[in-house]
C-alpha cells in the first residue's frame, strides 16, 4: 500500500494499492520534487468516474508503467472534488495546451508547480490516435533531461497566458446583457428533444436556472419552451432513473437517452429546485414527482447518519457500467410480464444499450391504453406494480459503490432544494431534513471560525472555498426562510464577512477561488461550469442579505464584484448565466414581504408566499414589530392586526395595506 492508504477521500484511496509511489497533494511531495529536480506527474480524478477506473486498471495497476513513473516523476494524486481549485487551474492549462478537457485529468508540472504538458485518457498502447501512456512519459522524462530550457520557457508561457486570461477586465454592468445570454442560448437550444446543442447533452443547471429568471421577468414564451421542454425530455429519458429517481450525470446522446451512468449529488441537488420552481409556475404534476423521486433518491441512497449526504454513485457495478439500471427483455417479461410496461418504457429484445434496456418513457399511459384496449387507470396501477417489482429485484444486485466524502458546497445546495421542496409541497420531512444537514455542517465542518470543504471518516480536511462560502450563505438565507429560525441567517451574515475577508480582491473587487495562496496561480472565475459560478453565486448572496439585513457593506462587495468581472460576462454572457441573474436581481424592485405572529398560527399567509413566484422576494418573520428587529430591519414597528398574524407587503415603493387572510394577501401578490 502506498501513501494513499492515509488519505480521507474514497478517490485516493482507490489507488492505494497501486504500485506507484503516489503522494496526495502536500508541501512533502513538492519539496522532494525540488530537492530532486524531478517533474510533477499531476493525476486529477474522482471516484465515480469511469474512465478514471479504465486508466487506473490499465496503466496505474501495471507493473512496468509504475517503475517507470516512480524512476523519473513524484507523483501527485488529487481527488477533483476534494480540491476543485487545483482542478481548476489545472484544466484550465491542458484547456490552452490542447482545447481538449476531462478526466482522468493527466498534467506535468515543473518542481516550480508551472505545467508543462497534458492531456487526459492515455491508453496502455497507441490507439484511439493517442501515444501509450507509457511512450509519453519516457519521451517527457527524456525531453526533461535533453531540452530543459525549452520546457521551462514553454510553462512559463503557459502561466503567463492564464494569467492574462483570469485578469479581470473591469466594466460597468448593464442590464442589455440578459436579452443577449437569452439570444444566444435560444439559438443553442435544441427544438425537438430540449437542451442545448447536440451530444453529449448536458442538464446544464446554471443556465436552466437562468432561463427559469427570465420566464419570470419577461413572460417569455420562448424562455417557457426552453425550460419546459428541456425539463420533461429528461424526466422521459433514460438520464433519469425511471424506478427510484436521481439523473445520471449527463447523456450521451442528443435525446436524452443513454446516460453516463454516475450520479452526482450537486446535480440532482440542482435540478430538484429547478423542478420545483418549473412546478409552481406550470402545476405540471411531472414536476412534482420528479422532484420528489430526486428528493427520495437523496434521502435515502446518499444520507448519511452523521445528517450530511454523500457526493456520487458510481457507474459502474460488476465491473459494467450501467449494469445496475438496465434489463434484458427476457428479465422484464419473467418479472412482470406486462405488455403495458414494454410499450410504455421501450422495451425490446435488442435493447438500447449493449443488449440491455435502459428504462425510458417511450409513449405515454393514455396511448399505451387505447393502444391495449385498457383502462388508463388499470395501466398506471400496472407500471406501479411493475416498477416496484423490479425497484426490489435491483435490489438484491450488487450496488454501485458511494463515494463517502461529505462536502460542503454540494451539501449547501441540497439545503436550499429541500428547503425549495418544504416551502412548494409543505412536507415537514424536507425541511427536518435540511435542518439536519445545516447542523452537520455547523458541528463538524467549522474549526476555529473557518468553514472546512471536505469531511470524511470524523474529520473534516481542506480549508474552505468560496463555493463552500457562497453556496452555504445562499443555503442559510433559504432555510430562514423556511423555519425563521434567526440563527440561520446570522450565522449566513457571519459566513459572507468571512468569505469577503478570505477570498475578495481588495485593489481590483471579485473574489478568488481558493483561500491558498501555495497554488501557482489564484484564479478569479466567473464563468459558470456544471454548477453555478461561485464568484456569480457570492455576488447572489451578498445581495440577498443586503436586501434583508440592509448590510450596506454586502451590497457595495457585491457591487464591485459585479464590475470587476463584467469584462468576461460582455465577451460570453451565455457562459456567466449565474452573474447576470445577480445584477437582475440587484436591478429589480423588491417585493418585501413581513409575517407577524406566530409561525404555526401564520401558516396560511406563508403558504400564499411560498406558491408565488416572485423575483425578487424579502421574507422575513417576527412574534412582533421588536423581535429581531436589529438584525433585520423591515420588521421593526410592524404589529398584529386586530391580534391576528398579519403579512405587510411593500413594493414598488409603496406599502400595501396588513393582510390577515390567505385571500387578502393574493390578492395584493398577484398583482406584483
């Protein structure tokens, strides 16, 4: 075993039993690299990625290739998930060197970290019109020996173009640049199956949260399109588990249909608020059990006991990827035997994927009905039975595997889904649940006032990042707006002063990815990639607690975020979806909404909130006018009416008057 025995995260220790002499990243490896004169082999992955286990197999476990490597390199294995700022950085070099990203991420780097050469797969022999991988890095250890300089110039250039590129362009923001994203990224949609572009599709999540903004502020029909059609493509398709909920990472193909097989916790965190945004707007009760299957995959497949939940699900399963989730023919019929069923989910003898059948709604049960001669009641109660039949004989096969690292940003997200799934359905067990995960992250992520990344096995490892800073400020804002416990938001209030004062550009505004000032180059990144931007989603939240506590500080931090990076956002706003939707939200009027009484007794007038879609909504809570009145001001002087719970609306620069029913309160929001 190697040095990676040791390691917390579950990717690590995956090639502990390698025979290279991997070190983690760590001031160890990088000093005997120094002391050594020897380059970096610099190996990025992630335990639930595919290709990472095909290059572990092929090249990692293999004898000859590990001699090799440990005789010329110090070799670094890093867990992409665990430290996505060095991930980051580094695929932004193999980006510039070769316009070809992925993982296994596969970069050299000089004793000085500066990067040199990269790529990402490398086969054990020349194929796929790739050098063996073991051809490449005798040919880099002998460059290294004979044409030193020349490597040396090389990643200097390299460095030198990221860094020109991360400088930001300060300009001053303007509101056009939202109907721009919107043109460019209808023209990227796809009209017939939803998304955007062609294969592999992605779900896309920042951008879908964007279109769903401007559905809102424009009644667009278009935006309505993009987002409905996207949405029940995939709900149909084969990226969406159709037996227990949760989507696959992303699709292979353009009509959704053949998934990548992991599932990672930020997406189904992601997409499970987007359908329950895309719900209150259209009622569509698709939407509804999407996102309460997603939940339902979640809560029961990713948590944890310590109340936090997991990061992925692995694709693969007895060594075959996709096998947990697809079925012969042959298996449907002698399980379930219903004609019904193959119609509905596209089940054939050939199959879809290797002979197998990934499940997807191929027709609808209204269809399959008439088709049949049937009952379309008796045909849902007969994919009902189907589907849990076959959920219980999954079952009994081997299980994809887990990856047991709790990280804080990914969690962050799923507080805000469940508290976005508490505040539409009304199930106490969302929010129980959302309030489990905040106090996992308060107990055993926070050590000496600083927010850790990563905990695994009792320890929580990696200092913050922004995105654990700025997803879990967001988070807290939405989980007050749930239960109204103030601690939430205060402790959200404490966390921006934190992020500001760890990660904020103080000559040039923004706000750095990582608080470590040992990597080569800090990146300020406020593009958005499979999640939302932090840099976009930092801004977001700063605005959003200005907006209730009236912190002139956040909204000033925000304000110059906003400028310093508006340089990128004109160059590609279709990229920076995130950002614009925080100038949006800085540019739109608030709707402030103050509830007085009691919680329980005041249920009703937040329920008539919760089902209304607004963009710009200041919630806030109080017994009575004094009641946190400090922390947030909007509360202040505000009292029962004729001693009944009472809801105090203003917008548009104009207060409406006390709400104390349900119908009152409708009434003055629909307007709005």
């Amino acid at each position: 075993m190697n040095r990676l025995a040791e390691a917390k995260s579950p990717y690590l220790r995956q090639h502990a039993s390698n025979p290279v002499d991997w070190y983690p990243w760590c001031d160890e490896a990088i000093a005997k690299a120094r002391a050594e004169d020897k380059p970096i082999l610099l190996s990025i992955g992630y335990s639930t990625c595919h290709w990472c286990h095909v290059m572990n197999r092929e090249s990692f476990m293999d004898e000859e290739t590990a001699a090799i490597i440990n005789r010329y390199f110090i070799p670094i294995k890093v867990d992409r998930e665990e430290r996505p700022d060095i991930d980051q950085l580094y695929m932004k070099a193999v980006l510039a060197m070769t316009g070809v990203g992925g993982w296994p991420l596969t970069v050299f780097l000089t004793p000085t970290l500066k990067p040199f050469y990269g790529g990402t797969y490398f086969p054990p022999d020349d194929r796929f019109g790739l050098p063996s991988f073991k051809r490449l890095l005798i040919t880099i250890a002998e460059y290294w020996k004979k044409d030193r300089d020349r490597i040396e110039e090389a990643s200097s250039e390299i460095l030198t173009y990221l860094k020109e590129r991360s400088k930001p362009v300060e300009q001053e923001p303007n509101q056009q640049i939202m109907q721009e994203a919107m043109l460019k990224l209808s023209s990227a949609f796809d009209p017939l199956y939803g998304g955007f572009g062609e294969a592999p599709k992605f779900p896309n999540a920042s951008i879908l949260l964007f279109i769903t903004r401007y559905y809102l502020k424009n009644k667009s029909r278009v935006a309505l399109t993009i987002l409905t059609k996207t949405l029940t493509s995939m709900a149909k398709g084969g990226i969406f588990d159709q037996l227990s909920g949760g989507f696959h990472r992303y699709s292979t193909d353009r009509f959704w249909l053949v998934p990548h097989f992991e599932k990672m916790l930020y997406d189904n965190a992601l997409l499970t608020s987007i359908y329950v945004d895309a719900w209150r707007i259209t009622k569509d009760p698709l939407y509804r059990r999407v996102a309460e299957q997603t939940i339902n995959w979640i809560l029961t497949d990713m948590a944890s006991p310590v109340g936090g939940f997991y990061s992925a699900q692995d694709a693969e399963s007895e060594g075959k990827e996709g096998y947990y989730y697809t079925w012969t023919k042959e298996e449907i019929d002698r399980l379930v035997g219903s004609k019904s069923f193959n119609l509905l989910y596209g089940i054939t003898e050939e199959g879809n994927f290797e002979g197998r059948n990934i499940l997807h709604v191929a027709k609808e049960v209204e269809q399959v009905a008439y088709e049949l001669g049937l009952d379309a009641q008796q045909v849902e109660k007969e994919l009902l039975e189907a589907r849990q039949t076959l959920l219980k004989e999954r079952e009994k096969r081997a299980k994809p595997d887990v990856d047991t690292k709790i990280l804080t940003s990914w969690n962050a997200l799923v507080i805000s889904a469940l508290s976005a799934a508490y505040q539409a359905f009304d199930d106490e067990k969302y929010l129980e649940a959302a309030k489990r995960c905040a106090s996992f992250i308060k107990r055993g992520m926070v050590k000496s006032d600083q927010l850790y990344h990563s905990w695994c096995d009792g320890e929580a490892i990696v200092k913050g990042l922004l995105e654990d800073y700025a997803y879990l400020t967001n988070a807290l804002i939405d989980l007050y707006e749930s239960d109204f416990n103030v601690e939430w938001l205060e402790w959200s209030c404490r966390l921006a002063e934190k992020a500001i004062e760890l990660f904020e550009d103080e000559k040039e505004g923004g706000f750095y990815t990582s608080q470590d000032e040992n990597i080569v180059l800090r990146l300020k990144e406020a593009q958005d990639s499979s999640m939302p931007s932090p840099y976009g989603l930092m801004t977001y939240a700063l605005l959003r607690l200005s907006a209730i506590t009236q912190n002139e500080k956040f909204a000033l931090t925000a304000e110059r975020a906003l400028k310093a990076a508006w340089g990128s956002v004109a160059e590609v706003p279709e990229e920076h979806t995130t950002l614009i939707s925080a100038l949006d939200y800085r540019n739109t009027q608030p709707v402030e909404v103050v509830i007085i009484g009691e919680h329980k007794r005041a249920k009703h007038l937040l329920e008539e909130v919760y089902q209304t879609p607004l963009l710009k909504r200041v919630l806030a809570q109080s017994k009575d006018g004094s009641e946190h009145s400090t922390l947030i001001p909007l509360v202040k002087g505000k009292t029962l009416a004729a001693g009944s719970p009472t809801a105090y609306v203003c917008a548009k620069q104009s207060c409406y008057p006390p709400a104390t029913s349900r119908e009152e309160l409708r009434r003055i929001l629909s307007t709005l």
